[in-house]
C-alpha cells in the first residue's frame, strides 16, 4: 500500500519529553514500543536513493515500509504486512517483499545485497492534535537514547504552521531534527570510529 507521509520533526531534552507527557497526561498504557529493524546495500544504495526500508514490528503488526524522500517534510512509503515469519526470513536474507523488491530493482538496487545493518527501538505514544497526530518518541540505539516530537498532517502549509505553533506554545526551541535511520547511521559510524 503506497502513501503521503507528511511529518515535521523536532528533537526534545528528556525534561522537554517529560513535561509533554505530563501536559496531555499520558498514560502508561497509551505508551506502544516499536522495534524497527533498518536495511540497506554495504554502499549504501539505498541512503542515495534519499531512501529508506525498514521493518517495524509491534505487538499488534508487523510490516515492511520503503520511504521515499519526496521533499523536506513529506515522503512515499510503501508499506507490506508480513508475517512473523517473513519478517523474520527478511531479516536473515535482506530481501523484501516483491513489490518493494521489484521497485529497488528498477532503481538499480540488487536486492541480493541489502542486508539488515541494525534496530532501534521506540517507546511512542501519538495524541489527536488539531487534525493532525502528534507523536512522542523515546528512543534507544546504541548504547543511546534520544528524545523528539513529530506531527502527522494531511497538508504541508497547514502542519507547518500547527507545529510552529505548538513548539512556540510549549516554549521548545526549534531544533534540526534528523530522521531516526540518520542519527542511528552517526552513532554506527561514530562507534566504529
């Protein structure tokens, strides 16, 4: 199933993230935890393709996602259900599921080469706001964790203008926030010297 992502980023201090939960008086319960597993060719090929393709596993679904950058703030994702044993196939060979598969193909991708390169997870929770979803996302990689809040928008200038609002409301600076597969590939690297 192919979408428009319209998202907006913005990292948080942990006493930024804490007193968003505090504010929409968020419950243990409304807390999911997301593992989501990242591939890509040993050259990256992926990456230059301003791409992304992941498994993202809860306890409610399982799917692969291929993100495709389509500007700042918005990108295709096409997304596949799959089993537990499928993910987990996925995982050990890299290949993805035959409409992502033939998609990397045809932009020069050799799916024989992709290969899971690392997990992160996620502890997310996502409120209704202003007809959009706000998301706020803990997460750990690597010996690290980090905080953000996203908004989901069906429009760019409108969500634009919301999440502006809303970090000026709340007093959180605005910050340049890259996405999770960015700042997990630093920490990788970084760690590998």
């Amino acid at each position: 199933m192919k979408q428009v992502e319209i998202e907006f980023k913005n990292m948080l201090t942990q006493t930024e993230y804490e007193r968003l939960l505090h504010f929409f008086a968020v419950q243990p319960e409304q807390i999911i935890t997301l593992r989501n597993d990242y591939f890509d060719t040993a050259d990256f090929s992926i990456k230059k393709l301003q791409s992304a393709l992941r498994i993202r596993e809860t306890s409610q679904y399982i799917e692969c996602t291929l993100k495709e950058a389509d500007t700042a703030n918005r990108s295709i994702e096409t997304t596949i259900p799959l089993s537990a044993v499928e993910a987990q196939q996925m995982r050990n060979t890299g290949i993805p599921p035959l409409p992502i598969k033939k998609h990397l193909q045809s932009k020069g991708v050799d799916p024989t080469t992709i290969a899971c390169f690392g997990s992160l997870t996620t502890e997310r929770v996502e409120l209704p706001y202003h007809g959009g979803t706000l998301v706020l996302d803990h997460t750990f990689y690597l010996q690290k964790e980090d905080f953000e809040v996203e908004y989901e928008a069906a429009d760019e200038k409108i969500g634009a203008t919301i999440f502006s609002e809303f970090l000026h409301k709340q007093q959180i600076p605005k910050r340049a926030t890259d996405k999770k597969i960015a700042r997990f590939n630093y920490a990788l690297h970084a760690q590998k010297g």
